[in-house]
C-alpha cells in the first residue's frame, strides 16, 4: 500500500499509489506542534504555521502563494495539534511538479517578514476569539485544562493567549524553526496517481537538504489525579455544552484498538448506546458522541452533549449509567459483530480519496514511526473479544480518572461533582 524512503540527512518519504484517480495529495508533517514550545512562547507553532503562507524569496507575498494555488484549482491548507504541524496540497496529477515545487518552498524558505507578523497577530486573536465563542470547540479545550492544568504543556490551547500571540517578534520564528524544523522532523507524504520512482527523485533534490538538528523535545508531563473533577466555564449560552469521560493511555498502549472499538459502540454511530440513551430514548440532546484520544504520552475517553439547561443533571446521570454498563457486562457478539463491521466499512469508504490516504499514513508515522497497512488495522480490530473490553472499561471508567467540564450559565461546580460516581 505505501513504501517509507529514509534520507541520509533523517527526513521520511512514503508513497502511497493509488489507481483509479486523477489526484495527488502532497502532506508535509512537522513532528512539532503546541506541547514542544518553550515557556512563554505559547502558539507559536500555530502563529509559524500561518506565516508559512506570507512570503518567501521565491514567491515574496501572500498573494503570490495564493494565485500559484489557485491557478491549479488545487486546495491547500495547514493544522496545528498538540504534537503535529501539517501543510498539504490536493492537486489534478498533471499539477504534481508545481505543488511540490510550491510546498517545499513555503516549507524551506519563508522570510518571516515583520509586517506580516503584525498583521497576522490581529488575525490569530480573531481566529482565537472565535474559538472561545464556539463552545463545541472550546469545550475540548476546556476539557484538557481540566486533566492537565495550564501549567503543563498538555493543558494549554494550541493557538496560544492573546498576550503571547501579540508578544511575537521574528526572531522568536526564526528560532523555533530553525529548532524544530529539522530533517528528522520531517514527514512527506505523497498519496494519488503519480509516477513513484520520479516523484522520489524529485522530492530527495527539493527537501535533500533540509539541515539535522535535534529537536527540542515534549515538554514534561505528569498526572495526579485522585478524585473525580469538574470544570465549568461560565457563558451564557443557549444550551450547555458538556465533555463527560476519563483519563485513559498514550497511543502506543496496548488498549489502543479496544478503545478504538469502544468508542464506536459507546458513542461513535447513530446505533450507538449513547445516541441511543442519551438522544432516542431519552430526547435530551441533539448532538451526542463519544471519542478516544490518544497522544504519545497520554490520552482520554469522553462523550460530548449539547443539552438545554434544565437537563443537564440528568443527561450526566444517564451518560455515566451508560459508561457503567459496560463495566458490568460484557458486549454480546451481535453488538460487538455491528461496531466492528462499522469501523471497517466507515474506512473504507474514507480511504477512497488520496488526501485521506495521505493522513492516514502519515499520522501513524508521526505519532508510532510504524504506519500499518489498512488490513493490519482491521486485524487489530477483528482480535478486540468482550473481555477485553470489559476488563478496560473497568481499568479507565473509575472515579479517580473521571472528569467533567461544562460550557453554559452555571456556577456550582461542587454540585456536579456530587453527581461523578460510577
């Protein structure tokens, strides 16, 4: 499905052919993202990412990157996470030498030019008051700070405090780049129809000489939680958006893909025990969904709700009775038989398009070194048995690992907190 190219200067390629499509997608990764920033510098990785599109020797303005996009009718984008920074280009295959050519120069040569880093500062406050007024957004944020607290790199947003993101000079850019952006920090990910060995060549003379440099690691981390924690931040909103879950273990761990196939049965389709309890039978939520996140060196298990005001206390009650269940009784096969089915045609049908592709591979690159194929995923999956199951919910859904944040016009946090037993 994909072949992994190591460079000598450290950077990876993997190439992913694909028949049946007119496109290519293009995903440069950084493995650096929010939790490798240093102290006082916060979102500058996402500041370094916008700038990227604001100049270079070549192409001097951002007016210049845009209209070379556009006349391809190609669509580019970037991200910021915790741990990744991303850059990508979607293209028609007969465009693939001029979005290389475009991608590996914002990526090497961005000038950083100091009138732009002022302008960009008003537009990042923007993007991030923005943020903060979308409560199915802030909520997650929310959440975070609550398992991690703003003192560690885990619990602060991504995108940075206003005062950080206006305190920004080009140096601080040009220091974190040239620290972060280094060769074995540097993921490429080709996926399309395109000619591979050509595509490999070309790629080795445009990035070839990205320098080595160590990169500065994640930023330390701990975890001390005891009891169950509540977090509410107070807005007036017309419902009130709540998170509901449990700190749970880094990607790595070997409960990876049973926290995978739990969140698809707990609350990750709309035959799910959540949708089911929470919106179907119980009519209290529109929206209401479960997650596994998982990082290198942590991860959690949540179920979000959008409910009105008056039913928040009972929405609780009925999201933890859920996570309870599966705690005192193992899935039956049929149930277990749907999520599984689910979860492999659901990728499948992602997995059609060369942009998809490209994340796929590449997140797994970025955050384990050992990408595996679609069929070893599905292997994972297939081996997940009832027990397993049981036996995680009863390891992660316990008191002093249980959390909840809430957005909406409440106060009394040690009420909530009365609720959180299981």
């Amino acid at each position: 499905m994909f072949r992994k190219t190591i460079l000598p200067n450290k950077l990876r390629i993997i190439t992913a052919p694909m028949r049946g499509t007119n496109t290519v997608t293009i995903l440069v990764l950084c493995a650096t993202g929010s939790d490798n920033e240093p102290r006082g510098k916060g979102g500058i990785s996402h500041f370094l990412e916008h700038m990227f599109f604001k100049g270079t020797r070549k192409r001097p303005t951002p007016q210049a990157i845009m209209q070379e996009t556009v006349s391809m009718g190609a669509i580019s984008n970037a991200f910021t996470s915790h741990e990744i920074t991303g850059y990508y280009i979607k293209s028609g295959n007969v465009y693939l030498d001029r979005s290389l050519d475009l991608l590996a120069d914002i990526y090497q040569n961005s000038i950083f030019d100091p009138r732009e880093i002022e302008r960009e500062k008003h537009v990042i406050v923007e993007e991030l008051q923005k943020d903060r007024d979308t409560p199915t957004m802030y909520v997650y944020w929310l959440w975070e700070e609550l398992l991690y607290g703003r003192h560690q790199h885990a619990g602060r947003d991504v995108i940075g405090t206003e005062k950080d993101i206006r305190s920004f000079a080009r140096s601080d850019f040009i220091r974190y780049f040239t620290h972060q952006y280094s060769a074995s920090n540097t993921i490429i990910i080709v996926a399309g129809n395109f000619d591979e060995a050509r595509t490999v060549e070309r790629l080795k003379h445009l990035f070839g000489d990205i320098r080595r440099y160590t990169p500065r690691p994640e930023g330390a981390f701990q975890e001390a939680q005891r009891s169950p924690a509540v977090k509410i931040h107070f807005k007036e909103t017309d419902q009130t958006h709540l998170m509901l879950g449990f700190r749970t273990v880094p990607i790595e761990h070997r409960a990876r893909f049973i926290l995978d196939v739990m969140e698809d049965f707990i609350g990750g389709n709309w035959s799910s025990r959540m949708f089911d309890a929470v919106r179907e039978r119980g009519g209290l939520a529109y929206t209401v969904y479960s997650n596994s996140q998982l990082y290198a060196n942590r991860g959690y298990f949540t179920t979000y709700a959008g409910v009105s005001h008056g039913n928040v206390e009972k929405a609780i009650r009925v999201i933890l009775e859920e996570y309870k269940k599966v705690c005192d009784k193992r899935i039956g096969e049929r149930e277990l038989r749907r999520a599984k089915e689910h979860m492999k045609g659901t990728s499948l049908i992602a997995l059609e398009s060369s942009n998809a592709v490209a994340d796929f591979i590449g997140f797994q690159e970025a955050m384990t070194s050992r990408p595996m194929t679609i069929k070893e995923i599905f292997a994972k999956i297939e081996s997940v048995t009832p027990a397993e199951i049981q036996a995680a919910a009863r390891k992660f859904f316990r008191p002093e690992r249980m959390n909840l944040a809430l957005i909406g016009p409440l106060k009394n946090e040690s009420k909530f907190a009365k609720l959180l037993k299981i």
